[in-house]
C-alpha cells in the first residue's frame, strides 16, 4: 500500500522538540513531502477529568495547553516559513504508543519522526517505553532524531546483512539502501555499507579445550565463513554499484561495532532494519535496533518489509 507525501513529526515537550521539527524541516525538503506536527503530552489529559479533577486542577490544565498549543504553532510557523504545507494537532490519550500508533495508521505517512533520549535498564527491561513500542509496530520509516547537527552533505551508514541471518528477508537489505540514498543522493551525501559478523575463534578455541583430544580446525572454519559474508557483502554493493572504499565488513557483535563504526566515521544517521516479532523469546532477546539505540551517537532511521515475518 503506497504512503502520502506527509512527514508525521510526534513533538514531546520533554524530549528536543526544536530539534524533532528542524529534523521533520530537513527531511521533507529532501523528500518533497508536507508535515504533520503532533503535539504528545498524555500528562494533561487527567486535568480535564470533569469528575475528578477540582477545577483548580483544570484551570492548571487548559493554561498548560493553551502554552502548547501556543509552542506547536510557532514551531509550524517556523516550517512554514521554510514554504512546507503544515498541519498541527494534539495528542493526549493514554497510552501514549498506541494513541500515536492509532494516529501513524490514520495517516499513513512517509515518515513518522520523533525524538529520542536514553533508556533505562528499568525500561528497556519492561518494554514500556514509547520508542520501543514504535520501534516493534511503525510500518512506516521510524526517524529517531538525537540532540545533534546534521551536517549538509551527511554520512549515512547502512547497516545491512546479505547473509540474511535471524530470519531477516532479502528485501530489507535492498529497502535499507534505497533509504538511505533517498536522503543522500538529494543532499549530495555518502552511503556506506556496512555488515558485522560473528567470529569462530573465541567459541571455537573453548569448544578445542573442553572437548579434547578432538581437534576442530577453527581458524580455517574462521576464514570460511568470512569469505562467504564477504561474496555475499560483495554482491550486494556491485548490485547497488557501491565502491570498494564505500563497503564495510567487521568482525565482532553488531551492538558493539556499529556505534563504534558510527564514531569513526562521525555518521549523522545510521539506517537500519527491524522486524516485528512477538511471542516471549523475541521479548527476552529484542532487536538489535533496540540494543544500538542508546549507544549510536546520531540519528537513526528504521525501516521494515511490507509484510514482516514472525517468528
């Protein structure tokens, strides 16, 4: 199912909303799309419980609103300012990931766009927070905007896996690089490649020591099972006629070298892909787009298949 031409902009008071839209700005005049700035604070909405609430309380609560309603038009006057068409609207219903997720589906945007700060253990624990919810459910691409500059000609890393490892489907690869250049190729950026991969040696030398006298040719399976990441990684950059200095493979776990290979490269956003799973283990083990969130120094956009798979 196609998606309008609308950037859906989740403005929070609490979480950089001046840099949310100025990201929402930067992203619909690259990809010639109108904005949507909605305004979540779910904290006003027992204000205006009419059976509660003392009328002390609700004056408290349409003086806060009317100062945000007040903050969303001078921030959509701002982008208007910038020649975008914009909208704006308030968001306060409980819970507050699945009211946006009612609004997302409604919309049906190109984009959804929302700030984001760091987790704690307790929420990335429960899964309460409304970035992981969105990370889990938006079948849009999700735009997780950090407190940072982006810089006119941006660096974008894609974060890819040609050997389709954790049930991921062919397409997501393909989906995460034509994202990633439809932001770069208007703003004259630079997309790399990148692919991290599990190493044998560490397991394999511990399995040589525990399971003696039996001899397991660990550095030759090693060197195996990077040639065949590399074909893989090779193949799909020469499909996507990326050059050699623009693809990346790495030895090592994904939630520790993509921030690291972020830093390196002073990436301004990292794309990556995400698959909707339930059941109790993918609660356990979540995403890795969930465990990288918190460490990546930039933005991220996540992107998904049309139809994912479940476990």
């Amino acid at each position: 199912m196609s998606t309008n031409n609308i950037i859906l902009t989740i403005v929070e008071p609490d979480t950089h909303p001046h840099e949310v839209v100025d990201r929402a700005v930067w992203l619909a005049g690259l990809t010639d799309c109108s904005l949507q700035l909605l305004l979540c604070d779910p904290e006003i909405g027992p204000l205006q419980d009419r059976w509660y609430v003392s009328a002390e309380a609700k004056e408290i609560g349409q003086r806060i609103q009317a100062a945000q309603s007040e903050m969303i038009e001078e921030l959509a006057e701002n982008a208007r300012d910038m020649g975008l068409t914009v909208k704006t609207g308030v968001l306060e219903e409980r819970p507050m990931a699945e009211a946006i997720m009612a609004r997302i589906l409604d919309v049906n945007p190109s984009y959804v766009v929302k700030g984001t700060e760091y987790h704690s253990a307790a929420e990335r624990a429960i899964f309460v927070d409304t970035d992981w919810q969105l990370i889990r459910s938006c079948p849009c691409p999700l735009y997780l905007v950090k407190p940072q500059e982006i810089r006119e000609n941006p660096v974008i890393i894609a974060a890819v896996d040609p050997t389709h490892g954790h049930d991921k489907p062919a397409a997501l690869d393909q989906i995460i690089i034509d994202n990633a250049r439809r932001i770069a190729e208007p703003s004259s950026g630079e997309v790399h490649l990148l692919h991290t991969y599990h190493r044998l040696t560490g397991i394999g030398r511990e399995a040589t020591r525990t399971f003696k006298p039996i001899e397991i040719p660990i550095d030759e399976l090693d060197q195996k099972i990077r040639a065949e990441h590399r074909a893989r990684l090779d193949e799909l950059a020469a499909k996507n006629g990326f050059a050699k200095e623009f693809v990346h493979q790495l030895p090592g776990r994904t939630r520790e070298l993509l921030p690291a290979f972020a830093r390196s490269r002073k990436a301004d956003l990292v794309v990556m892909g995400a698959l909707a799973r339930w059941g109790w283990r993918r609660a356990i083990l979540g995403s890795t787009a969930e465990r990288v969130l918190d460490h990546l120094p930039c933005d991220v956009l996540i992107v998904r298949p049309a139809l994912d798979q479940a476990d």
